[in-house]
C-alpha cells in the first residue's frame, strides 16, 4: 500500500508528466503547422520533432532524479540542453511566434534549477534570458518588451518547479517526522521500563551479590559462630529476594495498569500533533477497573496503529459500556496477517472473555473493536 506521502509524490510526478506531455503536443503541432504553411522545410521539421522528444523524454527523467535531494549536474542535463538550445535556430522566426519557441530553453532552466544552488542559477537564468531575448530581438525591434517577457517567463517557470520540489519534501518531512514521534513515544516507554527495574533491582541485587559472598565465605569455616552467621545472611538474601520479587510483581502490574483517560487524552494529543482531528464520545459508568484497563489497552494500540499504519485525517473513539469502537478515515489494503500489536491485543480480550475485530468498513473506513466484560 503506498503511503500519502508517495501518493503525494506521484501526484505532483505525473501532474508534471502530464503538462509537458501537453508542451510537446503543442511544440509538434506547431512545427508541422509551420511546415504545411511552408515556413519550414520538411527536414528541419523532422529534425525538430527529433530534439524536441529528446528534450521532453529527459525532463521526467532529470526531474524525478532531483526530486529527493539536490544532485550534482549530470551528462544528462548537458544532453537535455543541447537538446533545448539546439532547437532555437531551428524553429519559425517570424513575429510573436518567436518568443514562443525559446521558452524551451528557459523550460531547461527550470530543470538546472533542481541541480544548481540559487546563485548559480540565478546567474545561469540571467545568461539565458539575455541571450533569448537578443535572439528574439532581431526579429522584433520591441527589445525591451521582449526582455520584460522573457524575464517574467523564466521568473515563473523556475519558481514553480521549486516550489513544486518544495511542496514534496514538506510532506515527506512532515511524514518523516509523524513517524519519528510514534518510534520515539514507544522509545520513551521502553526507557521509563528499563529504569524503573533498575532502581528496584539495582540496590537489592547488589546486596544480594555481597551477602552470598559473605555466607559462602563464612561456611568455609569450621566455627560455630561463623556457620551461624552465614545461616543468618542466607536469611536475609531470602528475604531481599523476597522483596524484591514482590517489587518487580508490583512494577509490572501497574505498568500492566492503564488509566483510561488517560489513555484516551494521550490518544488525541498525539492524533492532533499528527494532523488528524479526533472526536471522543465515553459512557464509562459502571465499567469496571479490570474492564478499564483493557479498554485502554485497546485505545492505546488503537492509536498506535492509526499513527503508523494509515493516512488518517480523521479518527473517532466511541465507548458506551464496554464496547469500543475507533473509527478512521486512513483505511488501506489489509496485510494478510494482522500485526503482533493487534494479534497481542485480541490474545488479552478474548482471555478476559471480551472480543476484538479490525477491519474495513464499507463506507471506506477502518473499525477496530472491543468489547470486553462490564
């Protein structure tokens, strides 16, 4: 399933493709238009047609290579130049129909543009507007509107394409970091666990290592005195490793222990930072706290779930009794197998005698829901 950032992507792509698919109908038609009126010869028009396929088959191609990042000027966009420039002399030079033809070299522009730092390319644009417009002026005595013209063309042509590069990585970025926040709350989590359990067992693993030293050493000698206090030590690694059980037993059940609400005001904050609306409807009386707190097992991995895994703009959480319900709108192609976070949680309802079930809908949206004993 493509992500909303790919799709973006292709959009943007093929939104491209598709306007200088149209250029390149436009050029041709023209050519062979000027060739009927007898403007051109039939060989220059062939010739033409020749550099503008070129010219128009490299521009995805360079486009797309540039799309990600800013890569170093290829062979390629020389080729594409050549291409560009190289159809100028060849085309009609016969009043406004000029200016129309060397837009195709400020089209090359645009494309350096995705390769070349700002001064470089402003320096390059200005080049190539002074030298089109010079071209342009031998057939037109107007010189300085031909200028203002041309100025304006490739002002808008190679702000458009890096805006267009522009709007892409801000949604990648924005991806990117939607991502980054779901890694880091499981991150966060995990750390926040691992500390806990060193400061239960740090200190009363460490006694436990030094009295058993103790005991071992004392047992070693033959006075009473000595077995007595070894027994005496064996005593108290018992009973820290007693306690120390019980803390560990006591950790892991309230880490086990969510609040809902919790749960269901993290849900949104993380929902809302990602860009998606969240709307919570709860009718909690009389559930029980067993019964909360696998509801809110389900609203947590729920809304994991929704952050990695869908495109959602919108979610809605809905809890009447011990029936939850999670509504989006970022549904994809189910996977063959669901993944371990869900598998683990309908393991935890359907123990407790509860239900689970995560699907589409037909309306085009994705339900997951849990019922669990009241």
């Amino acid at each position: 399933m493509a992500t909303r950032p790919e799709t973006a992507k292709k959009l943007l792509l093929y939104w491209m493709d598709a306007s200088m698919a149209l250029v390149f109908l436009m050029y041709t038609t023209w050519s062979v238009l000027a060739t009927v009126q007898g403007e051109l010869p039939p060989l220059r028009t062939a010739f033409a047609i020749l550099l503008l396929a070129g010219f128009f088959g490299l521009f995805p191609l360079l486009m797309r290579r540039a799309f990600e990042h800013r890569p170093k000027p290829s062979p390629l966009l020389l080729v594409s130049a050549a291409c560009a420039f190289g159809l100028v002399p060849l085309l009609p030079h016969s009043g406004d129909v000029t200016t129309t033809w060397v837009d195709v070299p400020l089209l090359w522009v645009t494309l350096a543009a995705l390769y070349l730092r700002p001064w470089p390319t402003a320096l390059l644009a200005v080049t190539v507007v002074l030298l089109m417009s010079s071209y342009v002026a031998q057939s037109r005595q107007a010189w300085p509107g031909v200028l203002a013209v041309e100025v304006f063309n490739c002002t808008i042509m190679v702000l458009g394409m890096l805006v267009w590069r522009w709007l892409w990585w801000v949604i990648r970025d924005a991806h990117k970091s939607r991502e980054a926040r779901a890694r880091l709350a499981v991150a966060e989590e995990r750390l926040r666990f691992a500390r806990d359990l060193h400061d239960l067992l740090g200190r009363s693993l460490s006694v436990i290592t030094l009295k058993s030293e103790l005991a071992a050493k004392l047992a070693t000698k033959d006075a009473a005195e000595a077995v007595d206090r070894a027994a005496a030590e064996m005593a108290m690694v018992r009973r820290l490793a007693g306690r120390s059980l019980f803390e560990v037993q006591q950790a892991v059940h309230d880490y086990r222990t969510l609040d809902l609400e919790e749960e269901l005001a993290g849900v949104r904050t993380a929902l809302e930072a990602a860009g998606a609306s969240c709307v919570i409807e709860t009718r909690l009386d009389g559930l029980s706290p067993d019964a909360r707190t696998l509801l809110a097992w389900a609203v947590r991995e729920g809304g994991t779930n929704v952050l990695k895994h869908s495109a959602a703009t919108r979610c809605a959480i809905r809890i009447d009794g011990g029936v939850l319900e999670m509504v989006n709108d970022g549904v994809g192609e189910r996977p063959a197998t669901p993944g371990n976070g869900l598998r683990g949680l309908s393991e935890r309802l359907v123990t407790a005698g509860g239900s689970f079930s995560a699907e589409p809908t037909r309306d085009g949206e994705f339900l997951l829901r849990a019922e669990v004993p009241a």
